[in-house]
C-alpha cells in the first residue's frame, strides 16, 4: 500500500492520510483508526494462522496469554487480573481449566497464608514453550513473505511499537509515579 506524499504544507513531513485539505485531527483520527484496524486483524491473524502449524492446540488465547505473563513469577488471581485487565472472576475461571489441564498449580503465598499464587508447572512450560516456537516459525515465514523493504519498515516499527503499548500501559502507571515507557 503506498504511502500519501507529505502535505507541501507541513514542514516536519507528517503524512496525513485524509489528503489535502483535511484538518490535521481528522488525519490524526484516521491514523488511530488505521492502528486499530491493523492491531485488530493482525491479533486475529496470528490467532488463526497458529492453528495452521499447532493444530493439535486446544488452549484459548486468554489461557495462553495467563501462561505468557506467569512464565515470568506466581502471581496471585487478583494479580493476574489486573495485569490481564480481566475481571477476577474470568481470571479464576482460566486459571481453574489451566489446573484441571495440569499447566499451573497453586502454591502458598510466603506474605501472606491466607492467599495462594498461581504458578507454572513443569508441563505448563513446555506447553508454552512449544506454543511459542509454533508462533515463531508461522511469524517468521510470514515475514519472509514480504518484501525486502516491507519486511525492514516492519523492523524499523518494533520500537515504536513497543513503547505504544508502554504507553497504553499497565492500569494504574501514571497513578504510581511511573510515565509509560519506564
């Protein structure tokens, strides 16, 4: 898809999608839209095309994005919640096929008897280990698809990327002291 030339006005060179003659917080909104819109089908392309090389795989997404962020450290449910900006109850329900399946199991809290953390098992690792290498080798073939400049331009967006999603945030960052993207 190319690219709008530079609005002749606009001496930074911002490209803005709307074309000549639009409001620059139209074009602003456009570009957001634009975001969304990519984000959205390239999540929902990377859902589908992991069945293509894990079949087999059963693990909804959300089980499969609480294994992700437990692979790190136990968390307790109300912790997993926040981070996954899921309600505590959804959480528990995830967390309650996961033990069932064998990939997590519950361990006392050191700070706290009362609570129990959520942890990965020795069978949760290697189901989120295998499920990453799927992921990776279905990424990296689709990235051979591209075009060389295509696939550099994807590259050269990653860190700007990145600190987007810094930036979205954990909730409650900003009310912590922290700026997005520390």
């Amino acid at each position: 898809m190319p690219h709008p030339e530079p609005q002749p006005n606009d001496p930074a060179g911002h490209r803005s999608p709307a074309g000549p003659g639009v409001p620059e917080a139209a074009g602003a909104a456009e570009r957001a839209q634009q975001l969304t819109d990519v984000v959205t089908r390239l999540r929902r392309a990377l859902r589908s095309s992991i069945r293509t090389d894990y079949p087999w795989e059963s693990l909804p997404m959300a089980q499969v994005e609480l294994l992700q962020t437990l692979a790190a450290a136990p968390l307790r449910v109300g912790e997993l919640a926040a981070r996954q900006r899921l309600a505590p109850n959804t959480v528990s329900g995830l967390v309650g096929k996961l033990l069932e399946a064998g990939f997590v199991d519950r361990q006392a809290d050191p700070g706290d008897r009362r609570t129990a953390r959520i942890a990965l098992t020795e069978a949760g690792h290697r189901q989120l280990a295998d499920w990453q290498r799927a992921h990776e080798r279905r990424m990296a073939a689709a990235l051979s698809s591209l075009s060389p400049a295509d696939h550099e331009l994807v590259m050269q967006a990653l860190p700007g990327l990145e600190r987007l999603a810094d930036a979205l945030g954990e909730p409650g960052e900003e009310q912590a002291g922290r700026r997005p993207g520390e």
